[in-house]
C-alpha cells in the first residue's frame, strides 16, 4: 500500500496543476485531458521513489505553466 502522505502530495498536485489549466492557451479541456492521461499512466507505480520523482517532475510542469 502506498503512503497515505504520497497520495495526499500527489492529488494536491493535480488538483494545482486543473486550477492552472484553467488560462491554458489550447483550451482548459485539452490540458484536462492530457494532465489525466499523464497521471493515469503512472497510476501502476508502487515504489515510493518513483512516486516521489512524478511529484517532482510534476512540480516542474507546474512551474512551466505558471510561466506561461
């Protein structure tokens, strides 16, 4: 079973990652459906090390998207 705090950071992170989706310059579905497919693709992971690098690479979206 995956730690109860990793499942927290990851859901807040997506949660984030919808709300800036928002002013996406292709439209807020297409980011939408593209954000799920990611997170959807990595939804087999069981090692927490793993986990803890998609949080990370997950924070470096979030801060191109911001940028934009």
């Amino acid at each position: 079973m995956v730690n109860s705090e990793l499942r927290r950071q990851v859901i807040n992170i997506y949660k984030e990652l919808l709300w800036l989706g928002r002013e996406y310059p292709q439209g807020y579905k297409y980011f939408r459906d593209r954000l799920h497919r990611a997170f959807a693709g990595q939804a087999h992971l069981q090692d927490e090390e793993q986990i803890r690098k998609g949080i990370a690479r997950a924070e470096f979206v979030k801060k191109e998207v911001e940028a934009l």
